[in-house]
C-alpha cells in the first residue's frame, strides 16, 4: 500500500512538475482532497473521493514575492487568468526554454550563473516586459524581476489592474552579468553579450507576438532598437519593434533610487498609455495616481 501510495506521489508530483514547465502557476484542488493529503499515507491510500475540481486555486509554484510598501493601491486583477498548460504558444515556450536553460554561448556567463533566467508568464500574455538582466535575486530564484525592482514592477503590473500571472516579463540577457567577487551589485550587460543572447528574447516575442512591449530601461531599449538612447528622451512616446508597438519607461530601479514621486507619475503615464492601447478600462482612481490629490 505504501509502495503504492509513493508511486501515486511520485505521478503526481512529475504531473504538477510537468504542468509548471508549461506556464501553470495554480491547480484547482478542493477542501476534500487537500485535507487527505495531509493524511498520513496509511490514511490517504483508504477510499478516498476522486479529486473535485474546484475553488480555490492553489498555487504549485511559489508566489511572487510581496511587493514592499509603495505608494499605490492595487486593485486585485478582475479577469480570469486564461488557461495556458497546453496551448501551442505555451509548447513552444516551453521547447525554447528547453534549449535555453543549455545554453553555453558565453563562457564567462556559464561559469558565473546560478541558472538560466529564461522569463516568466503567459504564453498568451498581450503585454511583455522586457527588462536588461538578471541580478543576483533573479539568479538564485530563476525568474526575472523578483528582487527590489522586481517587487516595484509587480506593484506596477497590478495597479495596472493585470498580474505577473497575465503578462509576460523577459531580459534581454538571460543570464546574470559577472562580476569579481569583491564587487557588490550588478553590471550593465556588454553589447557583446546582448547581440550574443538575443536570438532567445526575438524567438521568445516571435512566439507570444503580444500586442504591446514595454522596455524597462535604456538597455532594453539598446538591446531591442541599437543604439545608445537616453531613456529620459525616448519614454512616454510609442516606438515599434518587429510590427510591435513599444513603450519605453525608466527601470524601476531608477525609480526606485531617489523615490522621486515626478519619476513615478512619469512611469504611471507611460503606464496609462499602455493601458490604452491595450484597450483596458482606466478608473479615474488609476488615472490620477502620482498627481496631488491621487493616492
Ligand atoms: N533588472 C532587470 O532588468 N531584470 C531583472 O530580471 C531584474 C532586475
């Protein structure tokens, strides 16, 4: 019985490993089948109803981390997270993403790196962050954007009224820049690096074709469009990559530095102008954040 029980476990668990390779962040699971699995396996093995699918979701992958205090209010996303286990967009991904974790085109990156950070989020997402690298919370954990400025752009995405869940977050690079051991912080990927790493990022955006990008900061600017543009003169205004419109905003670590409520409301515009284009609904509540009076 409990060779059993193990072998049904271990069929499980490949199950659950299986679908959170393919983008699944939630299982439905009922009360029911979550309170025998914290049976003892003698007990759980006994008659048991079949699983019921039902509310509430829960999560299979670690969740986000908890934004830290900020200045906005978040409204809870409103729409369902379309299912994104089985389709072609999420294969796809899911085959790139195979290859990429192998990938060893930069010796120094190879040795350096913790992982691979390939992205996260929906296969199907209309929206896509493109960030500049891993830094050293995203290279441990294996997900961009989950350290300090990380918490600020989630802050960012579930103002907007969306979740990391709906959009899709990517680097250009996709492993974390080297640095001697006797430096703290990150480093700004080398054009080297960034023409090297990413063929990954236009197979990532080839696949999702998502109708709006954002680039967060002038290296994703540079990584996606050439060039060395000053990010204070290119955000806030519509650009296009590969049919694609793109917003360029301030990294939130630039936001972050200084906590300058203008560099805010800078960001929330370009924000809003996504919104738009996505033909999301904006309150007025949303519409006014960062402006005296707005919360
Ligand atoms: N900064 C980035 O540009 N990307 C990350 O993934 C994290 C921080």
């Amino acid at each position: 019985m409990a060779d059993e029980f193990r072998q049904l476990l271990e069929a499980t668990l490949r199950h659950l490993e299986a679908l959170k390779e393919h983008g699944a962040r939630f299982v439905p699971v009922s009360p029911q089948t979550l309170e025998a699995l914290a049976r003892p396996p003698a007990l759980a093995t006994s008659a048991q109803p079949a699983p019921q699918v039902s509310t509430p979701p829960m999560p299979i992958a670690p969740p986000p981390r908890q934004p830290r205090a900020d200045t906005m209010t978040t409204p809870r996303p409103v729409d369902p997270v379309p299912s994104r286990t089985a389709t072609p967009k999420a294969k796809a991904l899911s085959e790139l993403r195979e290859r990429a974790l192998a990938c060893t085109r930069c010796p120094n990156l190879v040795k350096f790196r913790t992982q691979v950070v390939f992205g996260v989020g929906n296969p199907d997402a209309e929206l896509m962050f493109v960030g500049e690298a891993p830094g050293a919370d995203e290279d441990a954990q294996g997900e961009p954007f989950v350290g300090r400025a990380g918490q600020l752009l989630t802050k960012i995405i579930e103002t907007m009224g969306l979740s990391r869940d709906r959009v899709y977050i990517g680097n250009i690079l996709k492993c974390r820049p080297d640095m001697p051991a006797s430096e703290p912080g990150n480093r700004k990927p080398t054009p080297e690096e960034m023409q090297t790493c990413i063929p990954w990022l236009l197979d990532q955006i080839e696949i999702i074709r998502p109708k709006v990008m954002v680039a967060l900061g002038a290296t994703a600017m540079e990584g996606l469009l050439g060039g060395k543009p000053a990010i204070s003169h290119l955000r806030g205004r519509w650009h296009e990559f590969k049919g694609i419109p793109l917003m360029p905003t301030f990294h939130p670590s630039y936001v972050l530095r200084g906590n300058d409520i203008h560099k805010k409301r800078q960001v929330w515009e370009d924000m809003l102008q996504v919104m738009e284009k996505l033909g999301r609904p904006i309150s007025a509540k949303q519409r006014n954040y960062f402006l005296k009076g707005g919360s």
